[in-house]
C-alpha cells in the first residue's frame, strides 16, 4: 500500500503535468490617441491635453488540442458592436480564431476617447469631428494585431485558477435614503443616507499562466483579473487607464515587466469605489494608486491558493437574446428634443435632463424594434467558464449568474462585445434615479441576459459543442 504522503505527491504532480498542455501567448498593443481627441464618460466634450498613462489592447490566446481562445482588454470606455465584428473578421482571417472564440471587452477607462459612433450621445461630445473618426476607424486593427501577436507567441504554459475576496473597497453607488427616495452618488457624509440599495461583489476571480518551470513569481506569463467596480476614479483630462492600469503596474512590479495582467470588469452599472461615509476624496490621480495597491494585495494573497487546471477541451457558445424597449411617449420625445435644443452640457442641474433626453432619442429611433445583443461563453474543460454581457450591468445579475452557474469559477465580464447602455436589475426600475431612467432596455432584461448565460454554461458544461472543422 502507498504511503498517503507519497500519493498526496504523485497526485499533485500528475495535476501539474497534464496542466502543461495548455499552451498561452499575450502581447499588448498601444492604443493611445493623439492629444486633442475628444475624451468619454461625462455629459460635457473636453479634449485630452495630456497622458498620465498609455492605453493599451491586451491580449491572451489560450490553445489546447488545436483549439484556441482569444480574450482581449481593451482600455477604453466601450467597443461598438461594429468594432466588435470588425476586428473579429480580421482576427479570424490572420490567426484563424472564430469570432465566436473572441471576447473583446472594455475595461470602462473613463479617461480613455470618445469614439465615433458609439451611441446617440457621441456626436454632441465630440465624437464626429475627424479625429475621434478617424481614430475609431484604426481601433479594430489595433486590437486584431494584439490577438495577432499573442497567438505568434504561444508556448507551453501551466495555467491555474483561484479566487480571493476584496473587501471595502467597492461599494454599491444606490442607496435608500432616509427621506424614501433613492439615491444615486448621494455625497460624501450626506445625513440623509440611510442604507445601501444594493450589494456589492468582493469576488476577484484569477487567472493564471505561468512557464512551465515555474518556480516562482518571475516565470509568470499573465494574470487576469474579474473585478467588479467603475473605472471612474482618475478624472481629468489626460488619457490614463484607471485602477487597472495601476493595478498591472503593481503586479509587474512583483512578477517583472514581461507579466501581462488583463483586467476585465465585472458586473458594476451599479458599483464604484466611493465610501460615503469616509471624509477623505475618492478621486483623482492619487486614488487608482490606492486602488491598485488594495487589489494588488487581494490578488497576491490569494496566489497562494491556485489551483492547476488539468489540460481540457476549450469551448464556446454565442447567443443572440432578444430585449425589448422601455415604453417612451410622444411627448417624451418631443421633450427631448426640445431639451438638446436649449441644453447643451451637463452643468446647472441640467444632468438628468441630459440623461432623459438622450434615452428617449435612442429607444424612439427604434422605431419599435427589439434590441439584439450577444451574449458569450466560454470555457476550460468542467472547471473555469467566462461570461460576456453587452452593456453596464447592476451586480445583481452579475451574483445571480455566478450562483446558478455549474461551473466551480464563472468570471462574468460586462461591456463585452458591444455596450446597450445600462442593464439594471427588475428591481431597481421601480426605484428609478440614474441608471434606471438611462437604461434603454425594459425592465426584467438583466434577469433575460442571466437566463440565457446560465443555460449555456449548462450546455457547454454538460455538452460541449462539437469542434470545428
């Protein structure tokens, strides 16, 4: 009879072995505008005057048994589903990766450019004048050339798998405040809140490519971090990726600078990193710093508990989920058209104007007609699964898909693919304020988005898709 010491080796042993056929590339491409592209994420156009840090396309080709995955960060604040499918032909025509085995997601930067038709609001912030044009129009072979070369730099790897926990550092940005109204970025030590309107997700899901021969943190390949909390710390008007540009800056500085980490959002339409009941400020430059180190902390920590993962088919499924508008009137509309006519930017109390104006231009251009948005799977054998989501969407959907999911670790990404705007849970509808009243999909579309992502990780765990040709 063995010893249970010896086989307790032989058995971690085997698992690290069979981890070895796997086979990872990453590269990054710079996707820093020139200076003077207008620049994303408020109700108001500025123009960036200078970089604080570069953007970049991130990316990772994952291979096991010919088959290939492709995830890819990009730091801005959205990509177009035109981006999307663009960058997507080129990939599959350079490096022969489907565009169903490609997610492309944003990681939310709002100190990143305003692209070109990226939605109704675009044009009135500069996103039509020749720069930000001509701009969007090189963006799709930026990112096709990151993936490009990440698959010319596949090599055995050891991949593995892990989650740690982050405590007080995101917070849910609703709150019930104490006069029965809801509350949406309520103030720094405003009296008059009550309690959260919501959770928060302290999850950090990690993943892990690393040499073969790893013995230690300098034979890292990359990390990818699944985080849920905005992008909305640095402010300014010069081009910076956020806390997940100071957080590949801290994990560097462990592992050395040819450790890539790619951080994809998490479900946060609803989350940001204000403490409102903490006098010191939650943004500026200084804040991602402090942001970087907390999470760099959480991800070093929770190094310790990785877990191999045995060499397993790769898989992936896309779906196309049918969501349908929120009910606009006539006179909503031509009050909204009215108010882009008088108002032009967001100060003066004039924000949530802005904001219902724009929402009701947007679903009225429908003209009736349902959203198509894609929702995307993927996976690594029974053990790791990913998640896209199409837009901002509430933590609540987010906790919800994880819970039900089949897999051991489900990493759900939003903004992946393509961006409707804001998803909120059903609940918060009836609650109203920002995100609700932005939202241009009805009520109940989150909970549709989680039904089918839950049922494709059921297929793809049960089932998995026959591969291709």
């Amino acid at each position: 009879m063995k010893h249970p010491y010896l086989m307790a080796i032989f058995l971690s042993t085997s698992l690290a072995e069979a981890a070895i056929d796997y086979r990872v590339g990453v590269a990054t491409v710079d996707i820093t505008p020139p200076l003077g592209i207008p620049m994303a994420g408020y109700y108001h156009e500025r123009g960036a005057d200078g970089v604080l840090d570069s953007l970049y396309s991130k990316a990772m080709v994952i291979e096991s048994g010919g088959d290939k995955l492709a995830l890819v960060v990009v730091d801005i604040i959205s990509v177009t589903r035109e981006i999307t499918d663009q960058a997507r032909l080129e990939i599959q025509k350079s490096a022969g990766i489907p565009g169903t085995q490609v997610m492309i997601s944003a990681t939310h930067a709002h100190t990143g450019p305003e692209l070109a038709n990226r939605n109704n609001r675009s044009p009135a912030m500069g996103g039509q004048r020749q720069i930000a044009v001509d701009y969007t129009a090189q963006l799709p072979k930026r990112i096709a050339e990151s993936v490009c070369l990440a698959n010319e730099k596949l090599r055995p790897a050891r991949l593995s798998t892990t989650r740690g926990r982050c405590e007080n550092l995101a917070y849910n940005r609703r709150y019930f405040m104490r006069d029965g109204s809801v509350g949406w970025n309520p103030g720094k030590l405003n009296p008059n809140i009550g309690l959260p309107a919501g959770p928060s997700d302290p999850e950090v899901g990690i993943f892990y490519a690393e040499s073969p021969e790893a013995t230690g943190p300098a034979q890292a390949i990359a990390t990818y971090v699944n985080f849920a909390m905005h992008p909305d710390t640095t402010g300014g008007s010069k081009f910076s990726a956020d806390w997940p540009g100071a957080l590949g800056r801290v994990l560097a500085g462990y592992h050395g600078a040819g450790h890539l980490t790619l951080t994809a959002n998490g479900t946060c339409g609803n989350i940001n990193n204000f403490d409102f009941f903490w006098k010191w400020p939650n943004s500026g430059a200084f804040e991602q710093n402090r942001i970087g180190v907390i999470l760099g902390a959480t991800v070093f920590q929770a190094y310790k508990d990785l877990k191999p993962l045995s060499a397993a088919p790769l898989t992936a499924k896309i779906q196309t989920v049918e969501l349908a508008l929120p009910g606009i009137s006539p006179e909503e509309v031509a009050a909204a058209r009215k108010t882009l006519d008088t108002v032009k930017d967001d100060s003066g109390g004039n924000f949530m104007k802005l904001v219902r104006a724009y929402r009701a231009l947007d679903v009225a251009a429908r003209e009736g007609k349902p959203l198509q948005v894609e929702v995307q799977a993927m996976a690594l054998g029974k053990e790791l699964a990913w998640i896209g989501l199409p837009g901002e969407v509430f933590v609540e959907i987010g906790l919800a898909i994880k819970k039900r999911s089949p897999f051991p670790q489900t990493m759900v990404v939003e903004l992946a693919n393509e961006n409707i705007g804001y998803i909120p849970d059903r609940r918060s509808y009836a609650e109203g304020n920002y995100e609700p009243e932005s939202a241009r999909c009805a009520a109940g579309s989150g909970e549709r988005l989680a039904d089918a992502a839950v049922q494709m990780l059921i297929e793809l765990r049960e089932k998995p898709p026959v591969r291709r040709d």
